[in-house]
C-alpha cells in the first residue's frame, strides 16, 4: 500500500468540474454549463478575498453585465452591478467584524458622502407616502441606489482595499482591455448594425444610429469610452518598451474612432478638456499630446467627408433643437429648487417630468414650452435640486469639490509617491469629464460611469496613503504604470 500514491483534492475537484461541464454540453445543454461555470467563478472570487471581487465587479460590469442582467431579470432588484457591489461590501464588512482587521476611519470627503446620501435617503423615503411599496422600491429606490448610494459607496469601498503597485497595474491593464472590447462594439453596432452586446433587459435608445456599446443609451457609452481614453494615456506614456507604447499608441486610436462614433456632442468636449488638462499638470505626457493633436487635427481633415456620409452623422452635429431643450429644462429644474427651497419634490425617478408642467418657465429668447417632451432636465446639479431643495444641492455640490480637493492636494503634495500623483492627475481629467457630461445629461439614470469614477477617486485616497514615496537617493519603483 505505501507505493500508492494520493490523489490531490484539487486535481479531483477540477476532474469532476471538468467532467460535468463536458457531460452538459456533451447534451446539448450550453446555457446549464454557462451557469455551472459562472457559478465556480463566483466561488472562486468570495475565495480570493475583497480585492479581486472589487476588480471583476469594475471590469465585469461593462463587459459581462449585459449578458449577465439579461438573465438575472427574473429576480427583482437583482442586477451585476448591485449584486458585485453588495457581496464587496459584506465581505469587507466580515473581515473588519470577524477577522479582527483594522477600521479605517472617516476621511472629511466620505462624511461629505454620508451627509448627501442621507438627506438623498429621507427625501426618497418620502416619497413612500401613498405609493404602492412594489413601485417604489421599483421606480424610486432603485434610482437612488444605482444613482448615488451604490455608486458613492464604491468610493468607500475602494479606500478600504490593500493597494500596491502591481496591483493598480493589474487594474489598468484590465481597464485598458475593456475599452479595446467597448470601443470594438461602437464599430459592430454604427458599421455593420451588430446588436448582439446590446442590453435586453431595460429600454436602450441610440441604437445603431449611435455607438451605445453595453449601455443604454449613446451618452453613457461616450463618457465612459472618453474616461477610459484618458486612462489609457497613463498607460502610453509610462510604457517601459517600444512595443507596449505602440500597442497603446493604437489602442488609443480605436478609443477616440469610437468616441466619435458615440455622436455624443458633450463628450467630445469633455474630453477635449480633459487632456487640456493633462497637457498642464502632467508634463511627461505632454510630447504625446501634441503629437496626439496635430494627428488627430489631420485625421479630422480626412475623417469629415467620410463621418458627413454617414447617415444621420451631420443631422447630429447641426441639430439645435437638443440645445434649447436643454436650457428649458434647466430652467424649469432650477424653478422647481426655488420653489420648494428646503425639501424639494423629493427623490423620484419621475420627479421632474411629473412635474414639469407647473413649474414650467422660459429663460430669455428659449420658450418654456421646449420641456413638453422632456422626462429630465438634462442636468445632474440641477436635478438633484429640484428633488431635494436646496440643501441636498448644496451637499452634493460639497461632494464634487471634496473629491477634487483631495485629488488637488495629492497631485500637489511632495510627500506623495509619484505612482499616486500621476495618477491621481488622471483621475482628475476624468472626473473634469464627467463635471462636462454631467451638465448635460442626468446622471443618476446610469450606472456604471458613477461606479467607475467614485471608485477611482476612492482607489486614488487610497493608492497615496498606502504607497510610500521612495527614500532620499532612493529611485522610484515601478515608473508608476
């Protein structure tokens, strides 16, 4: 008996996965083994801890999220990115109760957090009066927590992780292959009216005749592939070798073909700000930019006549009529916060096209009567005044300059490593792009652009206070990507 050998556990564990896999697609039975496999994953990822959870929730969302949300509809409330950041959170929540791990304690910028979702959450919970339970957590929960309680809670999640600088690495990398995959979509739906990525369970506008990728609608789809441009120029610009700077050289170039393809007007300016900004704080990166403008200016050149045959392409760029919408409903919003001063109307997804009507009101030459066919104002600031009155819009404005006020004071403080400057100036053009997109859109009504840049912004707090800058004589380790 002693020259018999044993057989690991894990080999028999992966022999017997294997081994039902190939019986159920053996029989035909490819959805079962899709399950079956999704679900081995998602033991493996509450086995690997916190931070990977954390990753393949940011990366899987945009990527597996529409599959995944066609599927899971037959549960209410359940959703990919509700599910992964509520199972990252009571796992972080297990380890600080039961594995006796260290609290971090409130920073200033997350008690800001705290103070808007707050007043967010009474005002919300108003609205329960006299509605059906079911509508409510359907309609009016829910857009507060895919809006600001999920998304500003990433914030608070991403500080509590263990950082270092193979992992924000690893993180970049990931992120730079999902905008390859996303910017992939925008030529399969505008070029050749491929739908396949295209999300099923929820109403999607834009399709085909604008780049919407993953997402529902073309607005969504241009800010997030413009953030994840900027990211990548991080990536370009500390490439260590002529091959992985003409990998993401290219990369880039498919990134802003499919911008463009997005037809979304106020993304193109964010983003043209956005590495305005890059130009000024981030000096090493300011060769690729000028290369990357007199390209790109060229590019347009010979670009124009081939975007002006695409049908609907010109109609886009000439077509005021979303323009004086869009001062209507600022208008009326902003008459709706003065109104109702204290509370506002309260936090509804239907607030302001419920509304509308009577707090209707023109702003110079532009007509009230351009908000007759708007559910929204086409604002985020001036939405969430008018739902929660003054007082939540002046914390919420509180959020956004405690966000770039921390990102200011890393990029900025010389007892940061260069890692976490350098990249908390990239963070910063890409919440400037999202202050751009957020003028013009609201915001709350999607989901994972507020994931990625709270998440960012909280990797960034974290990131600093975790990586040391090096010793005096000491080189930097890494050159930050």
């Amino acid at each position: 008996m002693g020259g018999v050998r044993s057989v690991p556990g894990g080999t028999v564990s992966w022999a017997l996965l294997g081994g039902v896999l190939g019986g159920l697609v053996g029989a035909g039975m490819w959805l079962e083994a899709v399950i079956a496999l999704a679900a081995v994953g998602f033991v493996l990822l509450l086995m690997a801890g916190p931070w990977m959870m954390a990753l393949a929730w940011l990366i899987g969302v945009p990527v597996v999220g529409s599959f995944a949300n066609n599927v899971l509809q037959v549960l209410p409330f359940v959703r990919l990115e509700r599910l992964g950041g509520g199972l990252l959170f009571a796992m972080m929540v297990w380890q600080v109760a039961f594995r006796r791990q260290a609290r971090v304690p409130f920073s200033a910028m997350e008690k800001r957090l705290v103070a808007f979702l707050s007043v967010a959450g009474l005002s919300v919970l108003m609205v329960l009066r006299g509605k059906a339970t079911g509508e409510w957590l359907h309609d009016d929960f829910s857009f507060y927590f895919d809006g600001y309680l999920l998304p500003m809670s990433a914030y608070l999640l991403a500080r509590r992780l263990e950082w270092s600088e193979s992992r924000l690495r690893l993180l970049m990398n990931l992120l730079a292959l999902a905008a390859f995959y996303l910017a992939t979509t925008a030529f399969l739906e505008t070029l050749l009216a491929i739908d396949w990525f295209i999300p099923k369970n929820t109403a999607v506008i834009h399709t085909i005749e604008r780049a919407t990728g993953t997402f529902g609608n073309a607005a969504e789809y241009g800010v997030v592939i413009s953030s994840l441009f900027v990211l990548c120029i991080l990536l370009l610009t500390r490439a260590l070798n002529p091959g992985q700077r003409l990998l993401f050289g290219g990369l880039l170039i498919w990134i802003l073909a499919a911008a463009v393809l997005s037809k979304t007007r106020a993304a193109w300016v964010g983003l043209l700000l956005s590495v305005g900004l890059l130009y000024v704080l981030d000096r090493q990166s300011r060769p690729l930019l000028t290369l990357m403008g007199f390209t790109g200016a060229l590019g347009v050149v010979v670009a124009v006549p081939f975007l002006l045959s695409m049908h609907g392409f010109e109609a886009r760029l000439t077509d005021t009529g979303p323009i004086y919408n869009r001062i209507a409903g600022w208008a009326t919003a902003v008459n709706m916060m003065l109104q109702n001063p204290l509370l506002g109307l309260h936090m509804s997804r239907y607030a302001f096209g419920i509304n509308r009507g009577e707090y209707a009101t023109s702003f110079g030459d532009v007509s009230g009567a351009w908000i007759r066919e708007l559910a929204v104002p086409h604002n985020e600031f001036f939405n969430v005044g008018a739902m929660t009155g003054v007082l939540g819009f002046v914390l919420y404005l509180r959020v956004f300059s405690g966000v770039f006020g921390e990102l200011r004071g890393i990029w900025r403080a010389p007892t940061c490593s260069d890692t976490a400057r350098v990249f908390a100036v990239h963070v910063t053009a890409v919440w400037l792009g999202w202050l751009v997109n957020a003028n013009f859109s609201d915001f709350a009504n999607f989901h994972y652009i507020n994931i990625l840049v709270f998440f960012l912004a909280g990797t960034a707090a974290a990131v600093a206070a975790q990586l040391r800058p090096p010793a005096p004589g000491e080189p930097q380790v890494g050159r930050c990507m």
